[in-house]
C-alpha cells in the first residue's frame, strides 16, 4: 500500500490507535478491520532500519520522546501499519 501523510491530534495512546484505525479502514476499505490486524512501528523518516513496535502505551511514551527530539531537528517521524492477514470476503 503506499504512503498516507496525517496529521493527529491524539493526546493519549488509545486515542491514537484510534485515529490509526479509522485510516486503516478507510484506506483498505474493509469497515470491520481489527487492531489485531496490522502491527504499528514508527521510525525518523530518513531512517533505514525497520522500526520500533509501536503496541502498547510506553512504546507511545517513545514515540512522544523521539517525535519531540526530532521536532526540535526539523526532521520527519513515520508511523508504519503492516498488514499481517488480509481477510477473504465472501
């Protein structure tokens, strides 16, 4: 799938895996995709590597750490959305 530039205003982590979730929906087109799904990671947007883990609230503690950091060096943080099985509709 390619890439999608948002913008979230998402003070807490299930406020943000919300936010995810609706855009993972309506880009797959799928209204009953699950959060067990896809996995989440997020990285610096130049970076090569493949990103950390992005499930559970102190992993966006990191992200809140790194995304500040990088702010402050005008560089770009990803989130990335994975999908793990896609559903057969019947």
């Amino acid at each position: 799938m390619p890439g999608k530039w948002l913008t979230f205003d998402a003070s807490t982590f299930e406020k943000f895996v919300t936010q995810i979730q609706k855009y993972v929906r309506s880009m797959m087109n799928i209204d009953d995709i699950d959060q067990t799904e896809y996995s989440l990671t997020f990285k610096s947007a130049k970076s090569n590597g493949e990103g950390l883990e992005l499930s559970e609230l102190k992993d966006f503690e990191k992200l809140l750490n790194e995304y500040e950091k990088l702010l402050k060096a005008k560089k770009e943080i990803v989130v990335i959305a994975k999908m793990k099985v896609m559903k057969q509709k019947n």
